[in-house]
C-alpha cells in the first residue's frame, strides 16, 4: 500500500481537502467571531454613554433606576451590569460588588465572575468607567454566547473532517478500483508480450478517456514493432538464404583460382567469376545499410529544395549509355516548378533504382519514360516501361525487402531496389505506387501536395498563371 501511487493520490486528496476546510472554517470563525465581538463593544459602548446622559441628568439616583430598568425589561440574559459606589459597594446591577481585578477607565477586560442571578462563574467582557463622583460603573457580556458559537464550529469542524475523509476514502476506492483495472489490462498485455505473444494488444472501452487513448497509442506502437521485429525476422531468413549461395560460390571460386593449374585463362577467369560474387553480396550488403539508414531517419537533416525535372534530366542522362547498349530508348520530360523539400541524394538514388528495374526487365526496341509531372495537385516522379510488369496481387509484397517474383530466386539482384525506394518515400512522406502500363510496369513515387498559397500571393499567381498556360 505504501508503494500504491493510488495511496499516495488518496493521501494528499484527503490531506488538502483537510486543509482547505480548516482554512475556511477558520476564516469563517475568524470573521464571524469578529463581527460577534464588535456587535457585543458596539452595544456596551452605546449603553455607556447612555448611562453617562442618566447620570448627568439626574445623578446617581437616577443611573440607579436606568440599571434596574434595563435588567427587568427587556430582560437580556446576557447583560451585565454594575453600579458602585466609591468603595465598590453595590448599589445597582446583577454583580454582588466591584471586581478587584478591573481598573476603571483601563478599556476592555475580559474576567471570570458570578452574577446575582446565576450560579457558577461566567466568562465576562466588560468595560469600566469612574463617574465623575467617584462612583464606577461597568458594563458587560456573558461570552457564554461566543463559547457555544466556538463550540458548534469546532463540532461542524470535525464533523466536516469526518464527512470529508469518508468521501476521500469512497472516492479513493473508485478511483482505486478504476486506475487499477485499467493499468491491471497493460500491465497484462505488456507481460503477454515480455513472454512472446508480440500479436497481444491492449483492449479499449470505447468511453474515448484518457485511457483508451493511452492504450491506442500503445497499440500503435506495439504494430510498430511487431512490423519491425518481423521485418528483423525476414531480413535475417533472407540474409541467410541470399547470402549462402554468392558466398559458397565466391568460396569455390577462389578455391578453384587458388588450385594448380597451367593455364592462365581459366585462372583470371575464376578470379573474375569470385569479384562478381563478391560485388554482388556488397551491393546486397549495402543496399541493406542504406535502407536501415533511411528507416532510422538518416539524411532528413540534409533536407532542402528539390526540382523534381532537373532531377529527372540528370537521372536520365545518367543513364542513357547503359539504355542504349540494351536496344532501349530512355526518353525523360518534366513539367516546370515541381520543388518538393528532400535530400537530393536520396531521392536520386531511388529514382537510379526504379530506372534500373525498368531497364533490367524491358524487352529491347522498346521505351523507358521517366517524367516529373503532377499527379493531381501533388509532384511525383514516374518510371514507366513496357516489360512484363508485376501482378496486382503481387504488387504490395514487391515492396518488401528480399522480395523476388521469380519462384527460383535465380535472377539477379537480391529483391532490395523497391525496398530502397519505399524506404526513401516514407522519409520524404511520400508514396510509392505501381500500376499497369499494359503492357509493363508504371512505378509513381507521389509526394505530398504543397501548402495552399494564399489568395493574391505570388506563388498563387504564379500556379494560376501556369494552368492557364497549360
């Protein structure tokens, strides 16, 4: 209980709800307890100068009558008074004679005394005054009033702490039993999947609360992985797999150039089978490094404006030779200021790869489009070839890392071009798309429309401008 962060809340609750209580109870008894008190001065103070016009009136005869009358009707239970003479003998009120203790003309006294009228000692505040004769005169309160007022507030005190900590307690064990089921569901999903069960996910309520938004997030987040533990899980199977067989034969190649033999053909000839072997699994292992480069976020800092057709041109003209001793023709357009925010070298290197696929599979004499054009309102860059495509089907596991369409694995490459490509268009938020190009393949890579330019700016001017135009 005292590690229970559900204690604790309760704890504090409970601990301020106190304080606050006692801080207004406090306040109330302060500021009513005030008023009381200079209602009770208030009203002494004007008897006395009332008494002070009877004596000078009539005397002390006449103060005498005023005290006696004063007691009698209307009869205040709490009223006290005293008139003496010189010595402080009585000669009216309900006091038997003249407190030692109080000095006439010393202000306010509050002091313990037995009225004629009651038994026991009350609590008195008083105030005194030496008539002009000699005489003295006081006039007072019974604070009996004031001692039951300060003990209804302490019984409203505790009773409100009683009412306060019982409601503390019942809500505490609301909160306790909701707060507890629902950490009780993650603590349980995370377990499940400490202990293997990756597909265990968090179950909602569907109330909308803090909660299930928590446990949305960690869904999300639980998908995350999964993906990426399975994507971990496949790229090792297919590392495995792809690599064995370049490795094997790079191994038997060297054997076979490091064996005896007289004739220097055969030799270089085996050395050259084992430098492509071993190209082979470099690039694999680089293509490799770039995309979990790419994956981790690597090269978002080198972001900056982008033309899309000078990207195109530059591409193309890269490879134009390479088309050209396949019987291809290579043919690049682009529609002018298409600018996304990206890092050059990445996108260059997916659009390298989506050119090399297209090249690698187009039959000869025939073209190879590549073109930055706008696909509805958003830039985009557009391979497109008339080789024998992909099936539909088949289309979003092309994307996939290891992925070759062809059942014997026999091709070349190690089925990463696509995976490269994906990887470049999650960074720069943009998609990758294919289609059919009947016959071939059209591989779009789509980036995200650009922010509307307000009406009468210049970049609104300038799209208007371009439209018509076009």
């Amino acid at each position: 209980m005292r590690r229970s962060a559900t204690t604790r809340l309760i704890l504090v609750h409970l601990a301020l709800l106190a304080l606050l209580t006692g801080l207004v109870l406090g306040s109330l008894y302060w500021r009513v307890g005030g008023v009381i008190d200079a209602e009770q001065r208030a009203v002494v103070e004007t008897e006395m100068r009332g008494f002070t016009d009877d004596y000078a009136r009539g005397g002390i005869p006449a103060l005498a009558v005023a005290v006696d009358r004063r007691l009698d009707s209307p009869p205040d239970r709490d009223a006290v008074y005293l008139l003496a003479d010189a010595t402080g003998t009585r000669i009216a009120g309900n006091l038997g004679r003249w407190p030692p203790t109080v000095a006439p003309d010393a202000g306010w006294a509050t002091l313990s005394l037995y009225r004629t009228d009651r038994r026991g000692a009350t609590e008195i505040s008083a105030l005194a005054l030496r008539l002009p004769g000699g005489e003295l005169l006081l006039i007072g309160r019974d604070v009996a009033a004031r001692a039951a007022f300060d003990r209804a507030l302490a019984r409203a005190l505790l009773w409100a702490l009683a009412a306060i900590t019982l409601l503390a307690l019942a809500t505490g064990w609301f909160l306790a039993r909701l707060v507890g089921r629902r950490i009780a569901d993650i603590d349980g999903a995370a377990r499940a999947i400490i202990a293997g069960a990756l597909d265990r996910r968090i179950a909602t309520r569907g109330t909308g609360d803090e909660f299930d938004r928590l446990a949305a997030t960690l869904n999300a987040m639980l998908d995350r992985i999964e993906a990426l533990v399975q994507d971990l899980r496949m790229v090792t199977d297919s590392l495995a797999h792809d690599l064995r067989q370049p490795l094997g034969r790079l191994v038997r190649a060297l054997e076979s150039a490091a064996a005896e033999t007289s004739d220097p053909d055969t030799r270089q000839a085996r050395i050259d089978r084992a430098l492509r072997e071993a190209e082979a699994v470099l690039a694999t292992a680089t293509a490799l490094f770039d995309i979990t480069r790419i994956d981790a976020g690597i090269g978002s800092e080198q972001f900056a404006a982008v033309e899309l057709g000078q990207l195109a041109a530059d591409v193309s003209e890269l490879y134009e030779a390479a088309a050209e001793e396949r019987g291809l023709t290579l043919a690049a357009s682009a529609e002018p200021g298409l600018v996304v925010d990206g890092n050059v070298q990445l996108l260059a290197l997916a659009l390298s790869n989506l050119v090399d696929n297209a090249l690698r599979y187009a039959p000869a004499g025939s073209e190879i489009r590549v073109a930055a054009r706008r696909d509805g309102d958003a830039p985009a860059l557009v391979v497109a070839d008339h080789g024998p495509g992909i099936p539909e089907a088949d289309r979003p596991r092309a994307l996939g890392r290891f992925v070759r369409l062809d059942p014997s694995r026999g091709g070349p490459g190690a089925g990463l071009g696509l995976a490269l490509v994906a990887a470049v268009a999650r960074l720069h938020g943009a998609t990758l798309a294919l289609a059919d190009n009947a016959p071939g393949l059209v591989a779009t890579l789509r980036f995200s429309p650009p922010p509307a330019a307000p009406p009468g700016s210049d970049a609104a001017t300038a799209r208007s401008s371009a439209g018509t135009h076009s």
